[in-house]
C-alpha cells in the first residue's frame, strides 16, 4: 500500500514541478519536500488540491502541516506524507467497512404495543 501511494505521490508531484525538473525515480520515502524538493507553499497548495481529489477531505495536508513546527515542515519527508495518508485512507476504510456490516444487519423487529 505504502508503494502504491508513494507512485501516486510521485506523479502528483511530476505533475505540479514538472517531469523536467522531477524524474520519478528521485522520489522516495526519505525525499525531503524542503531540502531535496525544493518545493515552494504554492506547491503545497496544489498538492493539497491533488491529494484532496485523490483520496478525499480525510487526507488534509494543510491539517497535517498545521500539527507540526516549523523545524518539522522543513524537514517532512515524502515517506511522513504517504504513512499519514495510508493511516487516514486506512482508518476510513476501516469505518466504511463496519458501516456497510451494520448496515447488512437485519432490523431488529419493533415491539408491538398491545
């Protein structure tokens, strides 16, 4: 899941940076956004947009920065992007599936007044 996440990632940030200037090869866990990316807050912004379409309002990437010291952003990795959204997509998984299992439950049969 982690790897899946991590290509889906890649090709986010291909699309916001630019292949040119990106090859997707160069992105892995330990890719820093500040240092080896160098990506800039607008940057941020449109990966947030992407990763909000992706995987919904449940994967906020400005939420998860706003946890975070500023000595933190500066040094988040690729690999804290992708173990946050496969906590949030896992844990949302997880509350779909026991809503569809409760959903599947036959009513109980109303008690009848009498």
């Amino acid at each position: 899941m982690a790897t899946d996440i991590l290509a889906e990632i890649t090709g986010m940030l291909v699309e916001i940076v630019g292949d040119e200037f990106l090859l997707a090869e160069e992105v892995t866990m330990k890719t820093t956004f500040n240092e080896d990316l160098a990506l800039e807050s607008i940057e941020f912004v449109a990966l947030a947009e992407l990763l909000h379409q992706r995987y919904g309002a449940e994967v906020d990437l400005m939420g998860f920065l706003a946890e975070k010291d500023m000595d933190a952003i500066l040094a988040m990795s690729v690999g804290e992007l992708v173990t946050h959204i496969g906590r949030v997509t896992h844990a949302s998984l997880a509350q779909a599936s026991l809503a569809r299992a409760t959903a599947a439950r036959p009513a109980a049969p109303a008690a009848s007044a009498g």
